[in-house]
C-alpha cells in the first residue's frame, strides 16, 4: 500500500541551518553592519551539498535601510541564487526593532496611526529585495516575551497584507524549566498551562498558520529538558486541533552557557534519532542549529569552533558528513509520513530507564488501532498519524534508549504492538527499506538498535 504514496509530485520539506555561510567568528551582534565573509557561491553550494534548500540569513546581510543596489543583503541574496538555492529569509533591521515593541505599534502615541501607515512603511522597505529571485520571507524576533505579541500581530498582518507569499519567521520558546521562562509566557495555572496559553496567544495575536520553535534536548543537566516529548506532543496537538503546520529547530552543536558545558553535539545515530522522532509529530520544516560557530553574545552562551558543521575557517567536520549522510537517508520516507499529520502518542517503559528521563513527563496517550504496546528494554515511544484523503494510519515507532549508555550500545529492543481488529498486514519502512509482513493474531513484533526508528502503514 506505500507505493501510493509515491506517486505524484513530492512534499517539499524545508530544510535550514542557523550560522549560513556568512558568519565569522565573533560576528553575533545586532545592529552591526555585516561584511560578506563566507557568504560566498562556493560556500552556498557546500551548503546545499549537506540537504539543506532555504538558507535563514540570521545577521548575516542585515538590511538597514541602505541603498539596496550596494547593499550586503543584496550581495549575499546574489551568492546563493548562484548557487542555486531559491529560498531565502531576509533579517531586515527595522522589522526585527518593531517586534521588539510592547503593547502594539499601531494607534494613539504609537509609531504608527493606522494600519495603512504601517503597510506603507512596510512596501516601501521590502520593495527591492522582496523582488530578488531567492526572496521567501522575512523573521522578527527570536523567542518572544508573550507581551510583544501584540506588535508581532500587527506587523505580522501587515507583512501578509503588502506581500502575501511571504514567510513570516517566528521562532518561539520551548517549555522549559529556567527561571527566566517566568517572566515570558503568560500568568495563571501550571507550566503547561501558560505555555499552551503563549502559543494560542501568538496564534490569535498574529493569524500565523504554523507553531515553530527550538529546543535542545542533548543536555548535560537533564533536569532542565524533562519537558522535551511533552512539549512536542503539546505543541503537536495544538497544530492538529488548529489544522496549520509544526516546524521545529533542532539541535546540531554544542554550547556552553556561563563557561560551563551545557548542551552536547550529537552524535550521527543522535542526529538519526532526532530527525525521526521529530518526523513522528508530523514537523513540515526543520532547522539546524548551527552551521557555523556562534559568537559567545550578551547571554554567556559560547560556541566552540570545533563543535559546529563547518569551522570559521571554512573547514568541514565530521557532523557536517552525519547530517548530510541522515538528510538523504530521509529522502526516502518523506514523500509518505508529509502526507500524514499528527493524531496521538504514547509510551512504554521497561526496567532499566537509563535514557533521558523526558518520557516520565509525557503523556501516555489512547492510540486509535493500537489496543497496547510493550517494549523489553528502556522505553519506547509511538507516534500515530493519519492520512485524511485515504483513511490511512500510519505508526512511527522509536527507540528512546539514550544512544551514549555504554550497556545498551549494539543492545536489540523488542516492541510488541497489538493492534485492534481488522488489520491483517502492514508496510513496514526500517533501515531505508520497505517490506510487507503480515499482522498475526492483532500482533507485530519491531525490533531496534538505541536511536533507531521504524514507520507502520497498517491494512
């Protein structure tokens, strides 16, 4: 039943990573003029060799105004046309400082008297370069106080109203632990409760059609990520109810955060694990974090030179290869799990619960065709998605063994799904292939390495 799936045109999946070509050691912070640095044709075309088709400029080419014809954004746009990729975000200096603003820009004592001020003022800013043949869209500010959305509304609508197709890039927070979370998502009831209430928030603020947002869930202190399923499956539930996309940021280096080691660069079979198990909440557009090295900035956080895909200088590195190697292996699921969308999960735990301990947190959802799952070892995690047009279920079956305990590395998981009656077969796609087994007795036994993942398309 797979090869349907197949047929016709492809799914585009948008894949990008922060720190492009561009970046030079130490070159992070806001409202500096940008040199072209590694934002080069050559450069670009490694790029787009490792799986990545949209390039998110992040500071790299600012626009501030300047004449466009001489402009670095200008020249930066130009090198990745030449090499060939066709979707780019724009950082535009003015949109970035009135997302920034709280509690509106347009009205009495605002910047802006009306809205038709504010669309002209956008017009006239994004007329050159939103005209440029790799043009997609353009970001404002990363990982909003819940208190600007009211201006990230405004100017969000505007943007859609001047130019329609444009992408509006909004990277929001994760549900996370620190304390400084307090202070950005909005009052009353538990953790989950206010950060459900910041993303319907922005939602409602901005008429947005998709939930983005980044986490990390490689950490040292992994008292802090306990919230990483729940966050997705929160995050996942609200795209289904709402019927728009879930596009995610992942991690791919590491960071040091007050001189201290904090986040950890995955491994391959790490990076396997992550694309797979953000696969599994139906995600339409990924992002890497980060190509290039960071600059240390205001907050403490430092990237080491040697942790990134590509060095400073330019030099590619072991995780550029994983990530380029796990990208096209993906190649060979996306045309069918981009045409499911995300319905429910659940969890199964054995004794030994050595992995990260996120799924203590999660919710141990009803799957529609699954009566129960048991798993022999750590625990494992199963995603259901559904095809509307065809009625079709499909499963997503991961491995949540945390991949570096030393016992468990080679070690054989065994997951058991009984499924409810009427389904006799299943394609199954493991190791970049698809085979057909039969379901005997409601029963289908998958089996798998740490980190490892397995899709079901029942019949």
């Amino acid at each position: 039943m797979f090869k349907k799936y197949y047929q016709g045109e492809k799914p585009f999946f948008r894949t990008y990573a922060y720190a492009a070509p561009g970046y030079e050691q130490g070159d992070y912070i806001y409202g500096q003029p940008r040199k072209l640095g590694l934002a080069t044709k050559e450069n670009y075309e490694i790029y787009k060799a490792a799986g990545f088709n949209m390039v998110f400029s992040g500071t790299v080419g600012t626009y501030y105004g300047e004449d466009w014809e001489t402009s670095v954004c200008k020249k930066v746009m130009d090198e990745v046309y030449a090499a060939g990729i066709d979707k780019y975000i724009v950082g535009d200096q003015a949109f970035y400082e009135l997302s920034c603003q709280a509690d509106g820009i347009v009205g009495d004592g605002k910047r802006f008297a009306t809205e038709q001020d504010l669309d002209t003022f956008v017009a006239n800013r994004i007329k050159d370069y939103s005209k440029h043949p790799v043009f997609y869209g353009v970001y404002l500010k990363d990982e909003p106080h819940h208190y600007l959305f009211k201006s990230f509304g405004q100017l969000y609508r505007s943007i859609k109203r001047v130019c329609p197709t444009a992408f509006v890039y909004c990277n929001l927070l994760p549900l996370d632990t620190l304390r400084w979370m307090d202070e950005r998502y909005p009052k009353g009831g538990d953790l989950l409760d206010r950060r459900t209430k910041y993303l319907e928030k922005f939602l409602d603020e901005t008429g947005a059609d998709y939930i983005m947002y980044d986490d990390y869930p490689f950490c040292f202190h992994k008292e802090n990520k306990i919230y990483y399923i729940l966050c997705l499956q929160n995050a996942a539930a609200l795209c289904r109810d709402r019927g728009i996309e879930f596009n995610f940021v992942a991690q791919s280096t590491s960071m040091k955060i007050g001189g201290m080691d904090y986040y950890w660069k995955p491994s391959e079979q790490e990076m396997r694990y992550q694309m797979h198990l953000l696969l599994g909440f139906g995600i339409k557009d990924m992002g890497f974090f980060t190509y290039l090295p960071h600059g240390n900035n205001a907050l403490g956080e430092g990237f080491e030179n040697d942790s990134a895909m590509v060095t400073a200088q330019g030099e590619r590195l072991q995780l550029y290869y994983d990530t380029q190697k796990v990208l096209a292996e993906l190649q060979d699921i996306l045309p069918v799990v981009l045409k499911f969308t995300y319905r429910h999960s659940g969890y199964a735990v054995a004794s030994f619960h050595s992995f990260l301990k996120q799924l203590d947190f999660a919710k141990n959802e009803t799957l529609d065709n699954v009566k129960a799952f048991e798993t022999d070892k750590e625990g494992v995690l199963v995603n259901e998605l559904y095809n509307e047009a065809n009625g079709d279920y499909l499963y997503r079956v991961i491995n949540m063994t945390d991949t570096r305990v030393e016992e468990m590395q080679g070690a054989v998981q065994t997951t058991k799904l009984h499924f409810k009656e009427g389904y006799t077969r299943a394609d199954v796609f493991q190791d970049g292939k698809w085979t057909t087994v039969a379901i005997e007795d409601g029963e289908l036994t998958i089996q798998l390495l740490a980190g490892d993942a397995a899709y079901i398309l029942i019949y």
